[in-house]
C-alpha cells in the first residue's frame, strides 16, 4: 500500500462524483450555454454574496486573471514572501500583468495590517504604483494557517482607506470555513476577487472559480479567453465541483483530524525537530539536522510513504479524501519502524 500524501490535489472522483459528471447537462460554454457551468458560478456567487462567478481549468488561472483585471503595468502586488500567486506560478505577475511584487514577512504566512500599510508605496515617480493586496487562506506554505477574520477585517479596511483592491487567493478557503464558522457572505464584503479551487480537498479533477463584480468577471472572462482557458462542454466538469460542494464540504474536519493525528505521530520521532501548528489539512515538519529532508523523503518513499520537501530541512504532508483510517494505522506503524 502507498500512502501518497504530497498534496490534496491526488484524489480521484468518487463513483458517486462521476455518476454526477455523467448526469451533466452541457453545452458550449465559450457561447455561455453551459447550465451547469452557469449553475456552478451562480451557486459559488451566491453563496459569498459576490455578482458573479468564472469556471477555469486551475488556480493558477484564477489567480493570474484576478491579478490582470485589477492591475495595470506598473502597479504593484503586496502579499507574503511565501504567497503561491509569487512562489509557485511560474513567473506569472510579471508575464501576465506586468507587475512588481512588494514581498512581506508575516508569521505562518499571515500578514499584519500594520505590515500592509507600511509597505504602500507613496506618490513618487520612483515607485510602482500600490494596487493590490493578495491574501492566501489557507496559507499553504505556512502550514494551512488560517486568518483571523478580524486580521482581514483590518487589512481590508487599510486597502479601503488607500484605494487599494483586495484579492484572496481562497484555493483552500473552504478548509479555513468548516474551521472558523465564518460567513462566506463576509469575506464576499471584504475581497473584490477571490478564488476557489474545487481540485484540492474538495476533491474534483479540475476546476477552480473566480468570484467578483459583475464589471470584475466580464474583463475576467475575456483574459480567460486569451489565455487559452475558454472550455466548451465544460459541464461535465463543473458538475464534479456542484457535487462536492453539496457532499465534501463537512467532511474536510476529517482531513484536519487526521492531519493533528499525523502531527502527534511526528512529534515522537526522535529524528524530527519541530511539527508547524495543524490548523487545517497541512502538516509541515522539520527533520533534525545532520539528516536532511531529501534523505528523509527517500527513506520516506522506501517504505511507500510520499511526501514533498518543503524548503531546507522541511517535508510537508497533506491530508485528503483518499487517506483513511486504514492508511492512518498503516502509516503510524511505518513512521515508528524507520530509522533515521
Ligand atoms: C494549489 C494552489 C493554487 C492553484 O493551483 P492550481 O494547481 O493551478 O490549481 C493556488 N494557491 C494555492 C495556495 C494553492 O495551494
């Protein structure tokens, strides 16, 4: 048995998602004559209280097409050193948007207002010109770190006051919800755009959304046609994400029980230092110096445990809908049999 926990986005559809893709009605959603596609945006829409809804291929391009449509050339970004719209989308600020970045230092990933508000640029030829801050909740590379909401209640009053947007990349948000309790309808108040990705614990194939105004959403949709990102029958999709917003959502504090439990496994292994705090479905630890995570992650992998390095001396692992009980008890024997 493999116990594969690299990431959240490994999961396979359920028979009972794939009967529900099957079921879809379709058509050409380039033309908007998807239902399902329509129904999808319109329910995610909804239940933020935001205008309007896009269905794209992947994060990344819910991301970058947000990050387009409120920025021009010259402008700048304000987000986390560690935010995955500057880490991990290939360079995409500046390819798409023609944008600096202003890199900022927060614990676990999360920002201060304080913070945000200092690293505004002022009126100055010199400078780029402060446009948006960018969010992430959960915070991947913090460990699934989740923000207060009264942190971003401030920060979003810091943009109000500057004129900046606010932008949330919410690929887990859902994580951070089944959590908190927190209103869905208020983080809908607070961000201008946010997105959501239907492929990560919720455990579709594909597919994320991008909520905003209704103003933000049109020029998204034309960006989303220029980067390829138009999908026709794309129902069969968006029916898989329908689907698990109605059955997989709960379940999700399953993922964040398993992954403490897993955090309580790592702290008796003499060759781990430190386990980062397991608010949601993310474990992030250190292994103990002389040994170094990519020795760690082989010896991993010889016992049929998968994970991912995760910077100097870190491994991260990720809890999901495929990882039960079973691969728990399974995993725990491993974990106490290897030797560094
Ligand atoms: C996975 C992820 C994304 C989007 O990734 P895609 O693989 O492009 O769907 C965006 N932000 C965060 C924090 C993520 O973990």
């Amino acid at each position: 048995m493999i116990i594969d926990l690299r990431s959240d986005t490994l999961t396979k559809p359920t028979p009972r998602m794939l009967e529900a893709m099957i079921q879809a009605r379709v058509g050409d959603d380039v033309f908007g004559e998807d239902p399902t596609v329509k129904a999808l945006e319109e329910k995610l829409a909804q239940m933020f209280g935001m205008d309007a809804g896009l269905f794209c291929p992947s994060g990344t391009m819910t991301n970058q097409i947000a990050l387009r449509v409120l920025t021009q050339p010259q402008d700048e970004i304000i987000c986390h050193k560690y935010a995955h719209i500057y880490l991990y989308e290939g360079g995409g600020i500046m390819a798409n948007s023609l944008a600096s970045v202003a890199l900022l230092e927060g614990e676990y990933g999360i920002l201060s207002a304080a913070n945000v508000e200092a690293a505004i640029q002022p009126d100055d030829i010199h400078k780029p010109i402060s446009r948006v801050v960018a969010l992430e909740n959960t915070m991947n590379k913090g460990g699934g770190a989740i923000y207060p909401m009264a942190t971003i209640r401030e920060i979003a009053a810091v943009c109000h006051k500057h004129g900046l947007y606010l932008h949330l990349d919410g690929a887990r948000l859902f994580n951070a919800l089944v959590e908190t309790g927190d209103d869905p309808k208020e983080y809908g108040q607070l961000f201008d755009t946010i997105s959501i990705c239907l492929s990560k614990g919720l455990g579709c194939p594909v597919g994320s959304v991008l909520l905003g105004s209704a103003a933000h959403i049109r020029k998204a949709r034309r960006v989303r046609k220029m980067m390829g990102g138009g999908m026709r029958q794309a129902g069969f999709l968006a029916a898989a994400g329908l689907y698990a917003l109605e059955h997989q959502v709960n379940r999700l504090k399953d993922d964040h029980a398993r992954a403490r439990t897993i955090g309580t496994m790592l702290n008796e292994l003499p060759w781990v230092t430190e386990v980062f705090p397991i608010p949601t479905n993310i474990v992030i630890f250190r292994v103990a110096a002389p040994h170094t995570e990519k020795e760690m992650l082989a010896k991993l992998e010889a016992v049929g445990i998968k994970a991912v390095g995760f910077g100097p001396g870190l491994i991260r692992l990720v809890t999901h809908l495929d990882f039960d009980d079973a691969q728990m008890e399974e995993l725990h024997i491993r974990l106490k049999k290897l030797m560094p």
